[in-house]
C-alpha cells in the first residue's frame, strides 16, 4: 500500500511546532553574574521539544548572560543537524545507527518516554475496543502487512468499519521506534503520512475511524494528565490472552503510561531513551555546563513535564565523557 502525503491546514498552537518554530532564542546578550555568557543552539525530535524548552528556560534564568534556541522539526532533522554541526546538540528520540556514530554521533540520554497508539474519541467499537485491547500480532496487520482492515477485526466482531490508519511523513524517532516494535524499519509503516506529532494528532482527531501513532507528550495534556480532547489511547493486550487486564489498564491518565514505563509493564520499545547529540563530545564550555545541568539539576524537570529521569549509572557515564 503506497502512503498518501497530506498536509493539515489548520494549524493549532501545537500544530505551529511540527512546522519548525523555534523557542528560548533571542539575539541580545548580557552578560551574567557568573560570567557564563554565549549561545546554544537545538533541534530535532518533537518528543524531546516541550522539555528541552523547559530545560533551556531554567538554565538561562540560572545564566542570563546564555540565550538557547530550541526548535522542532523530527528526529531525523535533528541528527542532521548535529552531524553538519549545524547546532550544538541534535534531539534525537531513537537510537543511534552505526552508522551515524562513524560519522562521529554522540549520544547523551537525557529522558525516557513511550509511543503510544492513538485512537479517536469516538471510535465505533470503544467499548469493545477498552476491554478486548489491540495485540501485536494485530498493530503488525494494521501498520506492516495492511491484512487487518476493519475495526471489527481488531476487536473480533462483526463491525465492518474501515480502520484508517495514520503514521508520520518525517523521519522521526516516533515512528522508526513504533516500526522497531513491530519488527520493521519507518519506511515499512502503511498509512495516511502527516508531518509531526501535532499534526498527527489532530489527524486523529478529526476521523473516528483513526489509529495512529504519538509520543505521550502530545498525546496527553500537561495540566489535565488526560488524553487531549478528541484522542483516545488504544490498550495494547501486552500478554496477548484477548483482555485487558488490570495490569495492563493504565492509559487513562499520562502519569499512568509513566508508572508503567518504569516498571516494565510498558513494553520496550516503544517506550525508549531520548536524547541529545553531539558530533564529538562538546568542547564549547557554555555547552558543557549546559548539558551538565540537564545530567544533574535538570532531571528534576522530567517528572513534572511527564517524561522519565534516566537512571543514575547512565547519567554518570554521559557525565564521564565530558570529563574526558
């Protein structure tokens, strides 16, 4: 099945960062009390952006002499970018490849969050679809070999409407990550492709035959914990025994789906480490005390953005290749 390219044309306040724009720039500096003063500069995976400018925000009310400018674009603009050392880190939301660490990627794991699948709030078969769940076997039919087509195969019944599926038309960390559980790569994924997380979601929101694929960050509101209105979360029936079980029913609310992540009941991938990258470790000292922050004081910052902090035997390792 070859992806139709569509391109969402209104834009909401989320829908204006798949398209690029930038945050925590800014021209001018002055210079701080402690004398840390320059600029830094990011881009990348959408994932890792509401975080990133959080991180950025904090760190230059802490150094007002630094200005950070953090943009979204996808995981793939942000390796990119960092291997043309068109910024100082890339946010890359999948794991590095061979071959981007021979051409001299270095990744710094700063956050842990999941994919989830995303359905519409009214979808036909809700009911069905909270109890019974969507196994393995059954995303693999809807987003690799295209045999699961109706929402009633999903739920085995007799309902015939159509499953429109949706996947992303940028190279991302979501989807390559989405297609790793599935045993495939994100070129293998079927489907309607729309440009980042936001639109991809509000793809979702406006068919009720929908399912696709976000980050928890835009699945999810930040301030309600709930899913965002016209989005639903599909069950994945992890155990495969054709219910979801009360172990296994955790997606009402986004601190849920974090609980769950860190005690494995997620599984992995797609829950995955997000992170920043360098070509190089960094020798800039502004960068380093940056990053440096993010490794130690920063993590705080992840559990109340709904992200996970990484453990501390990878935050230690990271911090040792700066000492080197």
């Amino acid at each position: 099945m070859k992806k139709n390219m569509i391109r969402l044309t209104a834009l909401t306040v989320m829908a204006a960062l798949a398209l690029g724009v930038s945050s925590c720039g800014g021209k001018q500096q002055k210079a701080g009390d402690d004398g840390l003063s320059g600029e830094i500069s990011l881009s990348g995976a959408f994932a890792l952006y509401p975080l990133a400018v959080q991180w950025a925000n904090d760190f230059q009310k802490l150094h007002p002499g630094v200005t950070i400018d953090v943009s979204a674009g996808g995981a793939g603009k942000g390796i990119t970018d960092a291997l043309a050392q068109v910024v100082d880190f890339g946010m890359v939301s999948r794991e590095l490849g061979e071959a981007e660490i021979a051409n001299g990627a270095v990744g710094f794991a700063v956050a842990k969050d999941a994919v989830v699948p995303t359905i519409n709030a009214q979808n036909p078969v809700m009911k069905a679809l909270l109890q019974h769940g969507v196994t393995r076997d059954q995303l693999i039919g809807l987003f690799i070999t295209g045999q699961v087509k109706t929402w009633g195969q999903v739920v085995e019944n007799a309902n015939q409407t159509p499953v429109s599926v949706y996947t992303r038309s940028d190279a991302c960390g979501a989807a390559e990550t989405w297609a790793l559980y599935l045993g495939k790569k994100q070129e293998d994924l079927l489907g309607t492709a729309v440009f980042g997380d936001p639109g991809l979601a509000e793809a979702v929101q406006k068919d009720e035959n929908a399912i696709g694929l976000n980050n928890i960050g835009f699945a999810y509101d930040i301030k309600t914990g709930k899913p965002h209105p016209g989005l639903a979360i599909a069950p994945i029936d992890v155990n495969e025994n054709g219910q979801i079980d009360p172990e296994e029913d955790f997606y009402a609310t986004k601190q849920g789906v974090v609980e769950a992540i860190k005690d494995g009941r997620y599984p992995s991938p797609p829950a995955r480490d997000l992170y920043f990258v360098s070509k190089g470790i960094p020798t800039n000292p502004v960068v380093i005390e940056f990053l440096k922050y993010i490794l130690t004081e920063g993590q705080k910052a992840n559990e109340a953005q709904g992200y996970i902090a990484i453990p501390q035997e990878k935050l230690d390792a990271s911090l040792a290749k700066l000492e080197n």
